[in-house]
C-alpha cells in the first residue's frame, strides 16, 4: 500500500538533515577564522540540530507506519499527534533553554518564529483530530515543512550573532 507523499517526506527528511549538517559546519568555519565556541554558539547549533531531527522524525514516521499496515487516515493522525507533540515542545520549551545560556531577551524574530511554531503544532493538532476533515498528507506535510521553513529563518535570524559573538552569556 504506496502511502502519497512518501517520496516528498523523503526529500525532506534529506532536506533537513542536509541543513543540520551545514549549520554545524560554521561553528568549525568560527574556528577557523579565529572564534572560539562560546555556549551560545552550542545552544544555536543544538537548537538547529534539534529542529533538524524533529523535521527527519516527522517525515520519517508515516512511511515507517504503513509497515504496520494501518489505515492511510490512521497513519497521518498518529502522525501528526506525533509531530504536534515534538514541534509543541519544541516552542513551549525555547525560552527556558535560550535564557538557562543568554542574558539578552528573545529577539522579535525569534518570537515570531517560535510563535508560528506553536501554530503549526496545533495545526497538526488540528489534522490529527479531523478538523479539517479526514486526517491526511497534505496538512500534515504542510506543517513539517513549515517547521522546516522556521527553522531555517531562525537560524538566518542567528547567524550573525554566531560568527560575530556579540552575546552576553551567563558565566
């Protein structure tokens, strides 16, 4: 039973991993153009790191699940109660790890994309209950790919303050 949308899931998970691997690289490109790493530095990578692997999981997840041999419906509402899970947590959780490292408040662009993260995972939430109808792939790709897309400006967002080190850390 061919599950629609394997193939884009599979370019995302690659997509995502990809970018993971690349946002780490700059940490070593600090270093070699005379930076240390600073706990910042790791807080930024880890948080890129950790979306990376929430994005890799959520697209990995419902072609795993066709192997048990559920229903399409039932496939993206596990699914996306899973993804609602990780990329809720993700959000709730961005604050107490940001100020446990930095001495600076949450910019405007990182509230704003941990705002948006929120409501994707309520819109995966929302998938997952049938609120828009049967559960399927279109909301629930819609949502990781978003979470990707956040990702990505979050860390753009990020970068300057990473290769610059302009950042009160806490000692």
């Amino acid at each position: 039973m061919e599950l629609p949308g394997t193939s884009y899931l599979y370019t995302l998970a690659t997509l995502s991993i990809t970018y993971g691997g690349f946002a780490a690289l700059i940490v070593v490109f600090r270093q070699i153009i005379g930076g240390g790493v600073s706990k910042y530095d790791v807080h930024i990578i880890r948080t890129v790191l950790l979306r990376s692997f929430i994005v890799t999981c959520s697209a990995l997840l419902p072609p795993a699940l066709v192997l048990f041999d559920l229903s399409h419906s039932n496939i993206w509402r596990i699914s996306s109660i899973v993804a609602a899970v990780l990329v809720g947590w993700f959000a709730l959780t961005v604050r107490i790890r940001r100020r446990a490292i930095a001495d600076v408040p949450m910019s405007t662009s990182l509230l704003i994309t941990t705002g948006l993260g929120a409501v994707t995972a309520i819109a995966l939430l929302m998938n997952a209950l049938g609120i828009f109808g049967k559960p399927a792939a279109g909301p629930f790709v819609i949502g990781v790919t978003a979470f990707l897309i956040l990702s990505f400006y979050a860390y753009l967002a990020q970068l300057e303050l990473l290769l610059r080190g302009h950042i009160k850390q806490k000692p």
